[in-house]
C-alpha cells in the first residue's frame, strides 16, 4: 500500500543518532535540505564526541537507554502474567461450568 508520496516522505527524514532526534526536512526548500543535513550530521558527530567524554556511567546507553530496556521487560513480563491470569480464569470457569452441567 505504497503511496506516490511515501517514498518521498522517507527520503525526507535523515536519521538521528540516539540522544538526537530525526530530522524532517518534507516542508524545507530544497536548496536548505543540502545545509541542514550537513549541519545536522556534525551535531551527531558533536554528540558522539561528548558523549564518550563523559564518565560511563552518565552516557546515553548507560542511563536512557538502560532505562528504556527495564520498561520493555516490566511490560513483556506483565503481559506473560497477564497470559498467565487469563488462562488460569479460562480453566477455573470450565471446570465451574462443567459442574453445573452435570447437576
């Protein structure tokens, strides 16, 4: 279900690097998109620069993104209890529902 227009949007958006977002350049004049990028680049650069200046324990991967990976695996694990619940409560109402049968 490719659009005409969605291969250009793509083509618009220069990755970010971590800590520095996208950048969207789908609204900029054509002849900014050459300056932007470059400036754009040289702002990860900067960023990796300073990032591994600083002690390991205060960088990105070691703060935000240990972080983020705790959240994914708090969800990943409420989601299997939630399995869990779900069909511990379908077996619970089989075995009630079998019983009333027979009766």
């Amino acid at each position: 279900m490719n659009k005409p227009y969605d291969k250009q949007i793509k083509e618009d958006i220069v990755e970010g690097y971590k800590g520095i977002m996208d950048l969207d350049l789908t609204y900029v004049e054509e002849k900014l998109k050459k300056q932007l990028t470059e400036q754009h680049m040289k702002d990860i650069a900067n960023y990796k620069e300073e990032q591994y200046n600083l002690e390991p324990r205060l960088r990105y991967e070691n703060t935000i993104e240990r972080v983020r990976k705790i959240h994914l695996f708090d969800i990943e694990e409420r989601r299997k209890r939630n399995e869990i619940q779900i069909e511990e409560r379908r077996k619970y109402n089989e075995i009630y529902n079998s019983r009333l049968k027979t009766k």
